[in-house]
C-alpha cells in the first residue's frame, strides 16, 4: 500500500468503503470520477445503498464527468437515491428514473460543466468522490482510466474521498495532463496550441486536507459492450470517407485531415473502421472517449496520437492496453473534460466533429437526445461543444429506424440539440448532404435528396412543396410539421 498511497501522513485515512460511506449526508451533493463508463467509484457508492437502506427519504444530488456504470448510475436509480443527476449518463435504471420525473436530470454541454461547477451554478460540492490509481508524497491524486470532471469537484468539494483502486495498474502514472483554466475576468489563453501538447501535471493537485478517507478497493468498472458494425454504418462510413477524399483533392481538408473527434454507438464505430480501411495515415485523434478500435487505429499507423478523457476499453482491450503500455504511453494523453471538449481548443486546432443524430430536420437541425421529443436517451454529452466550435461539423445516422417505422430525416425535429447554422453535413447510408453555404430551401432539397430513405422521400417533397406555397425563408406548415410524429405515437408508425 505504501506504492499506493506514498503521502505518510495521509495513510492515517485508510478505511472502510462503510466508514467513508457514513460521511455522505442526506441532501449533499456528490461530485464522483468517472466517464463513459470507466473510473468511476464503487465500494463507496455500494456501501452507501447498503447502510441507507431503510432510510425512505435519503436523497442526494450526483454529479459525474459524464456516464458512469450500473454499479454508480444504475444502483442509486434503483435504490431512488437521487434527487438531481448532471451533466450525462446512458444507463437504462437511471433514464427510466429520469423520463418518470423520479429524478431530475440537467443535461449540459460537458465544457460548460466543470467550469459552471466553478462558477458556482450548480450550488455547493459536498463531497467529491474519486477513483485513483495512486496518491503522491505531496497528497495529490492520480486518477485511473478517466478524468471527467475529477479535478473540479476536487477543487470545489469540502471533503474528498478517494478510491484507491488495486486492479489499475500504477502504470497509469504519467498519462495524465490536468490543467485548470483561471476564471473570467481573469482567464487566459489555454496553452495548447498542438493537439499532441502537454500543459499541465500527471495528477490533481488538491489541498490534502481534504482528504478525509481513502478506502481501497479491487472493484472492477462494469464491463462495457461494443455496438455491431451493421451494413448501414459502413456504408455511412464509406460516403464520409468518400467526402474526405473529395475534400482533401479540392484543397479544403489537408492530406492528414485535421484531429478527428468521434462520437459513440454503432455509426461511430464504423465511421472509425472505415477510416481504418481508407489510405488515410497518421492522423490525430482529439476526442473524449478512448475505444478498443482507436488502439487499433494507432496500431497500424493510421492515428499517430490521440487525446481524450477517458480510456474506455473492453478487457481485452484494457490487457492489450497495459501489455503494451510503454508504446501507447508516448501517443496517449487523457485531459480533464473542460479541456477535451474546449471550444478555445477546439477552435484553435480546427477539429472534424462527427457526431450520431437521432434525426435530422429538412433545414439540418438535429435531436441527439430526446424520442418523440420527449423521451430523453443519453444527452448531448460533447457533441455540442465540438459541432459549434469545429472546423467542420458533421452528422450521421441511418436514414430510418425500427425497421422504417421511422424516419430519421423528418420535416422538424421535435427536439432541437444542434442547429441548423451549426451543422455543415449530413450523412445517412443514403448519401451525403453538403449544406455548407445553402439557403434553408436548398438545405431541404439536398436533404431529401440525398439523405432521406426512398420509402420517405417523396412525402418530404410534398411537405417542402405544400410549405414553399406560403412564401417563406423557412417553409413550414406548422400543423403538419410534427404530425409525423404524433402518427408514430398514435400508431408507431410515421407513414
Ligand atoms: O433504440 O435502444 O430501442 O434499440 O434510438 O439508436 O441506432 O443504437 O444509435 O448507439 O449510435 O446512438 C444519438 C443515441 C445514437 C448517441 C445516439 C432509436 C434506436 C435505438 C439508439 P433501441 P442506435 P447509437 C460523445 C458525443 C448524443 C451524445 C453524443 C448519443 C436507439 O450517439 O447519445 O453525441 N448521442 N456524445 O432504434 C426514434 C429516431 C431514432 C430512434 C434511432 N429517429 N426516432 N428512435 N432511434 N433513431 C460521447 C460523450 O459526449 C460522452
């Protein structure tokens, strides 16, 4: 243990996950590690639900990075141990909570999070709770397979507890950048300039008196399941990879593209396989969530380097990462998520944003989170931050859903997470849609055009032709324009 924890004065804080449990309140606020699910707590969380068992009115707010697994998310949601969730999650027990109004769920850009943490928006951080793969001579902490929002409910919290967790090697050690930006009105540049750039330390610095108890744990993150590549996400992948190709050749994209951020779910592994496969070589990777298939990627030379938040890895994934941990140590960086997703950063190094749209509008606004516009299914995680602030900014999905029940290009989206002046492409197995410069009316037609299921096509052509009579920028007929929705809650189906 002494490797573990190697501040002398701080060994004095080992205790059980229960002692440390007991110090978590009802009504506080707890800021946890963790991101897309990995390094997040568990023997703490676990000790909680046991030791409030009986206590019917317990209720306290979680705040985490970004998802964090069933042993976090789905344990209180079952328990109904939330009052408040922010800023992200994916777990099933915590979205049917959350869409029954049991808890309330806030659903925030994550670079807007840690720093609106900071500016105090979110109330008081009672305790953080934190995994960590080592804490320093100084009291500093190293945390393990993610970053999130650690360091800021570090800095805010009153009281910390650190998880100091045995199955992640201390190999970690060193792969971490943590910086914190000043706040306004004294905020400067971030210093990274180069995506590859190191700006801050190896660990969280927090003032180590407030670290009240640190329990050790072997506990494992939950394994995570990885979406199959279907026909439809290849042959997304290969209109993209097409449109890359054609970019690079008129001069608007460089040989080596520009850092590439990817989303999660089955589109965005493919899009990743078919870059893979594409003669695209040493690119940069500047993104959140760190995949099994980015290590491939960096494998055979076509990622050069790649920056996230976390190390999201299936075993296999996590075994070939630490077998091979002196190579991957040198092309691997993981940031705090204020950093990841940072507009001022990802701006300055003109990122590719491609993100899955849940549906798209014929005018290009998009609904990542809601079904039917009121069901929420993740969030909008970091898509936000890097589709607004990218160099171009691009969005996937099948043309249909639920065996074309559904169509995923409809006449208004009945959620709105992006806009319409924030989104240059469209893409579905369909085609490509460039809307770069085009009129809302011509945005429309290249939509249906090209991105809009056959099955779908000429009933959006009716609907923008109907609209077009009134002579509008933005043609809408109001009453029909989510009537294709309320059909499919009527009668599941949209035609
Ligand atoms: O339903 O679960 O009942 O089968 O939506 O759809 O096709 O499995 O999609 O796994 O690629 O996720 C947008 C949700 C896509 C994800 C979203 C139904 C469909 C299925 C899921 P079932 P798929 P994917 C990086 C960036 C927001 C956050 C983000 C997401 C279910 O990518 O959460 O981008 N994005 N973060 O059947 C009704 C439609 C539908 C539909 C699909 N038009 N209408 N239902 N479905 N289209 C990560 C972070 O920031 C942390």
């Amino acid at each position: 243990m002494e490797e573990r924890v190697k501040c002398k004065s701080l060994r004095s804080k080992i205790t059980s996950a229960k002692e440390a449990a007991g110090m978590i309140k009802n009504g506080m606020t707890l800021g946890t590690s963790g991101f897309t699910p990995t390094g997040y707590p568990k023997a703490v969380p676990e000790a909680l639900v046991k030791m409030v068992e009986k206590e019917e009115d317990f209720k306290i707010n979680l705040y985490t990075g970004a998802s964090v697994g069933q042993s976090l998310d789905g344990l209180f949601a079952e328990a109904g141990i939330i009052s408040k969730r922010m800023p992200y999650q994916t777990n099933n027990s915590m979205r049917k909570a959350l869409n029954s109004c049991d808890v309330h769920y806030a659903d925030i850009h994550l670079s807007h999070f840690s720093q609106q943490v900071r500016y105090g928006f979110y109330g008081k951080i009672d305790v953080a709770l934190v995994e960590a793969a080592q804490i320093t001579e100084e009291g500093y902490i190293v945390p393990t397979t993610s970053i999130g929002a650690s360091p800021v409910f570090c800095s805010e919290a009153e009281h910390i507890i650190v998880e100091i967790n045995t199955k992640k090697p201390l190999g970690l050690c060193g792969i971490h950048d943590i910086y914190q930006p000043e706040d306004p009105p004294n905020r400067q540049p971030i210093p990274l300039v180069n995506p590859v750039d190191r700006i801050g330390k190896p660990y969280i610095e927090v003032d180590p008196s407030k670290i009240k108890a640190i329990v050790i744990t072997d506990l494992e993150d939950d394994p995570i399941g990885f979406a199959p590549v279907d026909e439809n996400s290849r042959q997304i992948a290969k209109n993209l990879i097409d449109f890359f190709e054609k970019e690079v050749e008129v001069g608007r994209l460089p040989e080596k593209l520009l850092p590439l951020q990817s989303g999660v779910g089955s589109v965005a592994n493919a899009v990743l396989k078919g870059i893979s496969d594409s003669r695209f070589k040493d690119l940069i990777f500047y993104s959140e969530v760190i995949q099994d298939n980015v290590l491939d990627l960096l494998d055979e030379g076509t990622f050069k380097f790649a920056s996230g938040t976390s190390l999201t890895l299936s075993p296999e994934g996590f075994e070939r990462f630490y077998q091979k941990f002196d190579e991957y140590r040198s092309k691997i960086l993981l940031r705090p998520m204020e950093i990841s997703n940072n507009p001022e950063v990802i701006r300055r190094i003109g990122s590719i944003a491609m993100n899955t749209a849940i549906e798209a509008d014929i005018f290009g606004n998009v609904n990542s989170t809601h079904i039917m516009g009121s069901k929420m299914m993740n969030g909008i995680g970091g898509s936000g931050d890097f589709t607004r602030a990218s160099y171009l900014s691009i969005f996937t999905t099948p043309s249909i859903a639920k065996d074309g029940d559904i169509s995923s290009i409809v006449p208004m989206v009945s959620h709105v997470d992006h806009t319409e002046h924030d989104v240059n492409i469209i893409v579905t197995e369909q085609g490509l849609a460039d809307l770069r410069g085009l009129s809302p009316v011509q945005r429309a037609e290249a939509i249906i055009e090209n991105c809009a299921h056959p099955d779908y096509q000429k009933p959006l052509e009716e609907y923008l032709n109907k609209a077009k009579a009134g002579s509008c920028h933005t043609p809408h007929t109001l009453g029909d324009s989510l009537s294709w929705h309320e059909k499919f809650v009527q009668t599941k189906k949209m035609r």
